[in-house]
C-alpha cells in the first residue's frame, strides 16, 4: 500500500480530518476541496457513487480545518492555502524542497512546517529551531496579521489516523530508503 496512490471513503476522511460529515458534504457542495491533478476527489453526485479522496485531499481538508479553527475567517481563504500546500511542492532549480502535502524534510530528518496565512496571502515556512521566524513571514505576507498553523502536526496526526507511519510517509515522498 501507497499513501499516494491509495483512496480513502468519506468515513475515513471524517475521522482522520475531524470535520463532521455534514460540514465536509456542505464544503464539498461548494466546490471545497478542490483537489488537482491526481489529487482529483473521485465518485460522489449520485446515490451508489461513493466519494473517494487521496491523501493530499485529506491534509488539504485538515489544514482549511485547523486555519478556520485558528481564525482565518473565511473558507475560501483557508482552502486557497489548504489546496496550495496539498498540492503544490516548493522547487529551487532542480531540487524539491517540499513535496506537495508534506512538511519540508531537511538532512535526513522531518522539520517543523509552518502555513500562515493573512487575508488571501499565504506561505508556507520551514521553521528552524532557536530562528525568529516571523520577520520572514511578516515579509512574505506582507502583513503583520496572520495566522499560523504547524502544518507538520496535522501531516503527522492526518497520516497516522490514515494508518500510516508518517515517518515512513516522509521517507517514501522524499525518496529516502529506510
């Protein structure tokens, strides 16, 4: 079995995301989560057709999750940053420095990821220890008002609900053998 490859039922998202069923049919109906590429949501919109999510569909709905928890305020909002850190890496030349859906992974280890976002401005951080971060969030956000998740705990919480060991997760996204 491959996180990446593997589909999940509405149940299973309900439990590993902690979104009651009946807000993630309302976000659904209104076009949440929106899922790209391989990370499209499959099945759903008739009776029989059972909804089948990928992985990144459940970090995308998890993080749209804790942002609104956290205050973000508004739906679109958390998703628009929810969807990009679900399913848009960061690339500097040839390197992936963050899969899509996953924490940034620095020397072998998993490292704290933050995703802050203000207004429709969003960004996702590779937290170091003992480093101030907020100047350079404030700077990428343009903005001294934002809210800030740690990505990397709901990565780690959404994977382990999944029944996957998120270390193994990361290890397999980054192309590290055990």
């Amino acid at each position: 079995m491959n996180v990446f490859f593997d589909r999940f039922s509405t149940g299973q998202i309900v439990v590993a995301t902690g979104v009651p069923n009946a807000t993630l049919q309302s976000w659904l109906h209104r076009g949440y989560p929106v899922g790209k590429g391989e990370g499209q949501i499959v099945g759903g919109g008739s009776p029989g057709r059972h909804r089948q999510f990928t992985f990144r569909n459940a970090i995308e709905i998890a993080l749209a999750k804790e942002l609104l928890e956290a205050g973000i305020g508004n739906v679109e909002s958390a998703f628009q940053a929810a969807s990009s850190f679900a399913h848009i890496g960061k690339v500097d030349g040839n390197r992936m420095l963050r899969v899509p859906g996953c924490p940034f992974w620095s020397g072998g280890m998993s490292a704290t990821t933050l995703l802050a976002c203000s207004g429709d401005s969003y960004h996702v951080h590779h937290y170091r220890s003992g480093k101030d971060v907020l100047p350079e969030i404030w700077h990428a956000l343009n903005s001294k008002s934002m809210t800030v998740i740690d990505a990397h705990e709901v990565f780690d919480r959404v994977a382990q609900s999944l029944g996957y060991d998120p270390a193994a997760v990361m290890r397999f996204a980054y192309g590290i053998s055990s």
